[in-house]
C-alpha cells in the first residue's frame, strides 16, 4: 500500500457525505404534492470552501536539521 491509501479511503467515504439526495426518495419521503429541496434529507452537510476534512499530511523529514 502506498503511503497516501489512508488519504484516499478518507476522501471517498467522505465524498459520499455530501448535501444531495435523489428526486424519487423526496417523493417516496415528503410526498407527491410536497416540494423539498433534496438536501433536507441529509443530515451531514459537507462545503469544500466552508469545513475542511482535517486529513493529516504525510511525514516529511525536516530539511535544516542536517
């Protein structure tokens, strides 16, 4: 495994995370006549400006201690 497989296993499941659902599971959930917008129905709600995900970067040596 290469030293960044950590940062990627993060990254997909928080992709997954995100401020989105599908139109028929507002229909099947709200109703015919009930007009939601889709981010209701997920509870974390994730902005790539707003909240970052904290992902530790890797180990790197530090240069001026010779």
């Amino acid at each position: 495994m290469t030293q960044s497989y950590h940062k990627k296993v993060v990254l997909s499941v928080h992709t997954r995370r995100t401020k989105w659902a599908p139109v028929w599971a507002v229909v099947r959930r709200f109703g015919k006549g009930k007009r939601v917008h889709p981010s209701q129905m997920t509870k974390i709600r994730r902005n790539w400006r707003r909240t970052k995900l904290k992902i530790k970067p890797r180990r790197i040596a530090k240069k001026h201690l010779g």
